[in-house]
C-alpha cells in the first residue's frame, strides 16, 4: 500500500501470525530502505513465531529505484519479493539466488502465464474489487482459469477485509487471501486520520473504478476525489504511457497523497483498530465461518448416510462388496 505501509504496520502484523509488506518506494528517501529492513529485522528477530515480511517492488520503466531498492533487499536477504506490472525476468534468480520467493501481482490469464514464464513462485490474482490497481474479472473465474496451468502458491486479492471472505478464497481455489484496504484502517498505518475515518464511513458503491491518476485502472474513494476537485461519475481515462510510479502519479493531485486507494470491501470495515486485534478478528471470523458451514452440511450428509443405508440393506453381500458397481 502506497504511502500507508510502514515499519510499525509490518512488525505487528507478522507478530500477529500474517505476512506483511510494504512497498520498497514508501521509504524516502530511499537510503531510508536499508534503516527500514533493519528495523523490521531485528524486531522480528526477537518475536518467536512471528510471520516472514515481504517487499513490493515495481518493476515499471519509470521506477528509477529499483536497481537500489533491490540491491538493499539482497544485503538483508528479504524473504518474500512482490512485483508488478512487468513479468520479473531478471528479479526471480536474483532472489532464488539469496533464497527468496517472488509472488507477482496479476489480473489476467495472459499475465499469469507470463509470470508462470519468469519462474515465479507464486500469483497474486488482483480480483474485482480490490483497493488501488486491481483488475476487473470475477475470483471464480480467474482463479479457476490460472489453477489449471499454474502450480504454484495462488493468492486472491479483491475486496477481502472479513474472515469469512478468507475461506471463500480458499473455497474457490486460493492458498491464501491478500488483504490490503482493512489494514488501512488501523492504528500503525501511516494513513491521514480522515483517510481512515473515509474508509469507514464507507461503502462499496463509494468506491470508483479509473486510470485517471496513475495510467492504470485502480479503485478509489470517491469522496477523496471529489474532495480533489473532480466529478468522481465522470472521470477521463489515461493512456498507459502517462504511468510514472517514481513520484507516485501524473498529476497535481497525487495517488496515492491526494487521491485515496480502497477496495469494495470497505462496507465490511466499521472501526479504526489495532493492527494485533484486526488479525485476531479475522481469525475469529474464519473459524466461525468454517463451523458455520460445517453446521450447514451436516443435516445433508446424515441425509446421505441414512439413503445410503436403506439402498444397501436391499443389497446381496456380493453387490456390498467394493469393487461390486450397480448399472
């Protein structure tokens, strides 16, 4: 998350048990970086237990950072590399070499093959939904669709911000959810305290859907555009050759500074709370999930069991036998 990520947002939530990241361009200058991973390093250093951290790094041609920024991530041996918006060719051996994996953000087939291409360890399918550059396909049929070729560790992004959101991912097919709008709304994250508080107070028709601010298409709040002085329901599309992620956006109102990134998972966030307590409700919420649905399932297959019990009480002992199949 552009801006919002930080050291203190990262620590807590991998002492919380989640993997967190941030993005390599939220340390500036960027001699901050190697202070950044220093940091996250050592306090994770003495939290047993605690979750592996990530660094994102995009990839784009305008990144005038990235020979720097990956340069610092070799010296600290960063566990988990997140890239984008270019296939990672020459970033996955780098980071196999230091022992790495790289998980890369897509939001179609023709991306993931691609990715599948550069020896990627895993794909970060960017849903419908999602807050900031996402894409537009339905989970169900993107993850079905890479699942059948791609082997690797498949993560969904997309309007998760609940529990029960989690095991849909995983229902549909996902190892992992990709959770990015919640953590916003915390305490650690470096958010204006109206940026949280609009995160909130919203909902998923508030999120808007543009390439205006950055060349590629992104979900917003529409409220933080219209506060920008734009009509946030007649918004001009941008050619991707206006993309530029080194000063973070092609505009006067900046994405991610002026123009506030939101998923359409906002209508599930009600409050502004510690990063710690966050993961523990989504955990609450998974299992309560789960034993729901157990719950759900469990009046059909003592239906099953009792039809499968009257239909073999009619049976011979040869036709109760295993192998024995009924025309």
């Amino acid at each position: 998350m552009f801006i919002v990520s930080n050291p203190e947002l990262v620590i807590e939530q991998c002492k919380a048990g989640v993997v967190g990241s941030f993005p390599a361009l939220n340390a500036r200058p960027k001699e901050q970086l190697e202070a950044w991973l220093e940091r996250i390093r050592t306090e994770l250093a003495a939290s047993p237990g605690a979750a592996p951290y990530a660094v994102n790094q995009i990839i784009h041609a305008s990144n005038e950072r990235l020979a720097h920024d990956m340069d610092v991530c070799e010296r600290f041996r960063v566990p988990i590399i997140i890239t984008s918006l270019r296939a990672p060719d020459e970033i996955v051996p780098r980071v196999h070499g230091w022992g790495g994996v790289v998980f890369h953000d897509v939001i179609s087939v023709r991306h993931a093959r691609r990715a599948m291409q550069a020896g990627v360890d895993g794909l970060i399918l960017v849903c419908a939904g999602g807050g900031g550059h996402a894409g537009a396909l339905s989970p169900f049929a993107l993850v079905h669709e890479v699942r059948r070729f791609f082997k690797g560790t498949i993560l969904l992004a997309g309007a998760i911000a609940t529990g029960d959101a989690v095991l849909a991912a995983q229902a549909a097919g996902a190892d992992l959810a990709y959770i990015g709008t919640r953590f916003i709304a915390t305490r650690e994250a470096n958010a204006k305290p109206e940026y949280k508080q609009m995160i909130v107070d919203s909902a998923a028709s508030d999120v808007v859907y543009t390439s205006l601010f950055t060349g590629v298409l992104g979900n917003y709040l529409k409220k933080s555009v219209a506060a920008a002085g734009l009509d946030p329901d007649n918004l001009p599309a941008a050619d991707k050759a206006s993309m530029s992620f080194g000063s973070g956006g092609n505009m006067e109102k900046k994405a991610w500074r002026d123009i506030w990134g939101a998923g359409q998972g906002v209508g599930c966030i009600d409050d502004i709370a510690p990063t710690e307590e966050v993961v523990a409700r989504l955990a609450r919420e998974y299992e309560a999930a789960r034993a729901r649905l157990a719950a759900q399932a469990a009046p059909y297959g003592e239906a099953r069991l009792a039809r499968s019990s009257s239909t073999d009480s009619g049976l011979t002992s040869e036709e109760r036998s295993p192998g024995f199949s009924p025309r």
